[in-house]
C-alpha cells in the first residue's frame, strides 16, 4: 500500500513547563521542516517564547499561543473542554495530515483526542512519564482516546508498560522510542577550562569536588532531598552541589540553610549552558523518583560525566543500569550520599561506568531516533 505524503502536522503541546519532552518536541519538528513538512505548532502562553527559541528562528513563527496546558485548578471536563474547542476551531483552517502530541503527563492532553476522531486526524501520541495508575476521575475520559487512530509511542521499555495499562491498550501498541541526542564535539581543553570557570563562578577552590543537579525542582525529580545531600557531601567530602533549574520547590530550597551564602548547595536558576557545568563537574545527580529517558543523563554520559542516581532515576537502561552510574537502591539522602562519596574517590571503579555511559549514547543517537518516529508517522499514513 503507497502511503499518503505527509504535507501538513499540528503539534499540540499540553506542557506546562519546559522540559525534556518540549525538547525531544522541538528536535523532531526541526527533522519534520526538514523533510518539508508544513508545521503548525501550539503551546500555552506564557511558554510560546521560550519554545520558539527550542525550535530556532526557522519555525519560531509557526508556534502560536494557546491554552492547552492542563490545569490543576479545573476539573477534567474543563480542561478537556478547553483543549477540544482549540482543536475543533483549528482543524478546518490547518487541513492536518496528523497531529502529533507530546505528553509530559500522559493524562495532560485528553481532551486533543475526540475532535481528531471526528474531523479523522491520526493523531502520534508520545508519554514523556507515566505514573504505575492513573488519578482519580481519569479513567473514563482516557476512554475517549481508543476513538480513531492514534498510534502510541514511550521513550522506554518500563513507561511504554506502564501507559499500556492506564490506558488499557495492548502491550504491543505502544511502540518504544528512546530518546537520542546528537554527540558533542569536545575542544581539546575545554574540559579544563568548564572546570576553572564554573568554579571561579561559585568562589571554589580549583579543585573544590562539585557535583550538579540539573532539572526541574519538584519531587518527582528528588529536589527536595537536595538540601539534606548537600549538607551531607560537604561534611563528609567538602563538596558543593549546583543546582540548574526552576520549580515549584525553588523558594523552598532558597530558604534552607544549605542555601545560604556560601553554603554547599549553590542555586543558579534556569541556565543555558548546562553542556559547559556537565564539563565542569565532578558527577551529575539523578535522584529522580519517576523518570522516562532522561536527557540530562544522555547529555552527562556524551561528555564523559559520571552519574550518581536512584534506581529510578535510570529504570529505561534496565539491568545495564548498574554498569552505567553509581546507583543507590532508594532514594534515601543516605544511600544517594554513599554513592557521591564513592564516586568522588574511587576513580578506578568509575571509568568503566563513564565509558559505557558513552558507548550507551553513541549507539542510540538522535538520527536513529529520528528514524524511528519518521517511521512511525509513514505508517500511520498508510
């Protein structure tokens, strides 16, 4: 069967942040504008300029403002109402060929799922995280996405399962599409310099251990265990946490005494060279509770960065896992810190986990990923 060219996509994003699954977004509406395909692209608000700058100044015009994020304060028949009227307005002008939809949650875009049945647009729907069930009230509205075509995607083995059964499909429905990213091309001595500069940055010593997190501040990124590590890795190896990244629990942690001028935990907020603090630093900390894919991990293991993270943190790798950062087997302040005490002394042991990290990365990489969504999408129009 010839499969039908694809011309045109709508890209329905019901973030409410910015995050890895916008990122994973904005790669793959680049690869789609590069295949020529017409993209019309949706966001909340107070999100469209900073996803615009994700997609580069070749489709920042093509995102408009719209109020799809799912919002706690509305009950689930609001938000899908809202979410439907945008997509039912839409579809007549766009013509889409298919939607795409990127969920960080994957209950956060129910209400994209009826008017595509009607108006008969495939949609691609891809789950950043899934949780083990879904929240009450949900179920019967999940319902509602078994109308028309829609082809599933998870950035893991383990999430793929776990979305199968909130939404009760068939293991074998939801394809699994690990994350890629591109490998960086390191400057000889750029290592070198990351390490002076970041540490300059935070008044360090030159060879003060420094250890960051990276990631959005709540606690299903294990955010709040950060004050507790950092008092903890200072008294035992004198070293300082960087925190990268905003969240709900950011004011909470400015308040704590670990942040306090000087103090081993270190908070800088959104930054944009996350690449040059991975150069810098001593190991990345994961002590996620839920995870999909992590990108921050790729992006750690591309530069040769050790990793210290929870067993969670790290679940789409498996069993590898083990061979690939210094696991802790909770997520107990306790466990995490033996495991940061460890890396920081043992070089030996932690070689081999960065190599296979790196060798992990460069064998799943962003065009291969690509080619499997491309892949996905060819079929669906078939």
């Amino acid at each position: 069967m010839t499969a039908r060219r694809l011309r045109r996509a709508l890209v329905l994003l019901p973030s409410a942040g910015l995050g890895g699954a916008e990122v994973m977004t904005a790669v793959l509406a680049r690869a789609l504008a590069a295949e020529g395909v017409e993209l019309h692209l949706a966001i909340e608000p107070a999100l469209q300029p900073g996803f615009a700058a994700m997609l580069g100044p070749e489709l920042a015009d093509a995102v408009s403002a719209a109020p799809l994020s799912w919002r706690e304060a509305e009950t689930v028949e609001q938000n899908c109402r809202r979410q439907a009227a945008f997509v039912a307005a839409h579809i007549p002008t766009i013509r889409p060929d298919v939607a795409l939809i990127p969920l960080p949650w994957p209950t956060h875009g129910l209400g994209f799922f009826p008017p595509l049945a009607e108006a008969g647009v495939p949609a691609l729907a891809i789950a950043h995280l899934a949780p083990e069930e879904l929240e009450p009230g949900m179920p019967e509205a999940a319902r509602a996405t078994r109308r028309g075509t829609v082809a599933w995607a998870a950035v893991s083995a383990p999430l793929a399962g776990r979305l199968a059964a909130c939404f009760g499909l068939p293991p074998e429905q939801v394809a699994v599409v690990p994350n890629g990213i591109p490998l960086p091309i390191i400057a000889p001595g750029a290592r070198d310099a990351a390490r002076r500069a970041k540490r300059d940055l935070l008044d360090l010593a030159p060879a003060a251990p420094l250890l960051v997190f990276a990631g959005r501040l709540e606690p299903k990124k294990g955010a709040d265990l950060l004050p507790g590590l950092a008092l903890a890795l200072r008294d035992r190896a004198g070293a300082t946490i960087a925190v990268l990244g905003q969240g709900v629990l950011g004011e909470v942690l400015a308040q704590h005494p670990a942040a306090e001028p000087g103090g081993p935990l270190r908070l800088r907020g959104h930054v944009r060279d996350v690449d040059a603090w991975l150069l810098a630093a001593d190991a990345l900390l994961l002590p996620s509770r839920l995870e999909g894919m992590p990108l921050v991990f790729l992006e750690a293991a591309a530069r040769r960065c050790p990793v210290i993270a929870t067993r969670a943190a790290l679940e789409a790798f498996g069993d590898a896992a083990w061979d690939l950062a210094a696991l802790a087997e909770d997520d107990m302040v306790s466990a995490l810190t033996d495991q940061a005490v460890a890396t920081l002394i043992a070089s030996g042991a932690v070689r081999p986990r960065v190599e296979a990290a790196f060798q992990r990365v460069s064998a799943w990489d962003e065009p291969a990923m690509l080619r499997q969504y491309l892949g996905l999408l060819r079929a669906m129009l078939a």
